[in-house]
C-alpha cells in the first residue's frame, strides 16, 4: 500500500522532500571538546543533548535524525545547527588564540541559553525570602493589631523594614501563593519550640 504513494516506496520511506540542512564544519579538536561535554557526569543535560545534536549534524544526519540522536525535536537540532554555523569564526579563534580550556569556553557559550526577552525579575531571590520569613512572623510582633497578615499589611511591612523599596500586595499575594512557599497559618516556623 505505501509503494502507492509517491516518493514512498522501499527506499524512500521516512524521507521529506525539501532542501538538505546546510553541512556543518567541526575540526577534530572541536570534536574532542563536544564528546566530552556529552560524557560530563556534572554538565546539565540540556548541554549534553546539544553538543549531540552539533555532533550527529557534523556527521551528516539530517535535522531529524540528529533530534533523535540527541533526544530533541527537529526545530531544536535546526536552531543549533544554525548557532554553531554563526558561530565558526569564534570557535577558529579560540582555537587559534587560545588552548583547550579557551576553545571549551567558546562552545560552552555557544550551547547555553540565550538571553530571554522581557524585563529583568524586580526582586531578587533574597528579598522573596526575607517578604517569606517576614509573613512566618506573627503580625503582633510587628505591631499589627491583627492575629493573620493580609497581603497590603506585608507589603507596607515589607517597604517598612526596607526589605524591597516598593511592592504591591498583588505581588506579595503571588509570591505568597507560588508554588509550595505558603505562609504559615501560625507562626509555627518563626516561634518553634525545641
């Protein structure tokens, strides 16, 4: 049934039809620094399943069979394959300049992430802490004639003790309601008896 399809038969199944992904160039020393990203017990696996799909393209496979070397989808193994073409002038530089660790510093570039769009994060992770361990304490010991904080009380609390310069209650509610970082319904955490 399938040889009925065009450009399906036996020695076309699972082939597409359109353009050869461009060949991309890795120099032996390149190849040497990729495999051994990809046998790091400490690198993160999305720079181990890059550095395969650099490899499987630099060997020929096209974007898809590279995806399924590296355990990625075909726009991903595009993407770096894209990456790695732009950036052929500074992996020949970092060979040339420098030695190994130059040339692995390059490619550990190459395989991050990229900067996100967007605005920068308003609060650091210190302050979303401190916001967390201010809504532990009780309200009365801060002064507040209330036995549960409200999200404007932390919010002024928060500005008060110069903890952020400002924030708004919505902010605190969602910092508040995140993930598993509830406030503590009593101060059990802030007053724990050993």
């Amino acid at each position: 049934m399938l040889a009925e399809w065009p450009g399906v038969g036996k020695e076309g199944r699972g082939r597409m039809s359109g353009p050869a992904p461009a060949a991309i160039k890795v120099t032996d020393w390149q190849r040497r620094v990729l495999e051994r990203i990809t046998r790091r017990a400490s690198g993160s696996q999305q720079q181990v399943r890059r550095a395969r799909a650099v490899l499987a393209a630099a060997d020929g496979k096209n974007n898809a069979a590279a995806g399924r070397v590296a355990g990625m989808k075909r726009d991903a193994v595009r993407c770096w394959r894209e990456r790695w073409q732009r950036s052929a002038d500074a992996l020949l530089a970092a060979e040339l300049e420098g030695g190994d660790h130059a040339l692995e510093e390059v490619i550990v570039g190459i395989l991050a992430d990229e900067p996100r769009s967007g605005t920068p994060a308003t609060f650091k992770p210190e302050q979303i802490c401190q916001l967390m361990a201010l809504a532990c304490e009780p309200p009365e010991a801060s002064g507040r004639p209330t036995s549960h904080w409200t999200a404007r009380e932390l919010a002024e609390e928060a500005v008060q003790r110069g903890i952020v310069a400002s924030i708004s209650a919505s902010s605190v509610d969602r910092f508040l309601k995140s993930g598993s970082h509830q406030a503590a319904p009593k101060p059990v955490l802030a007053h724990a008896h050993a």
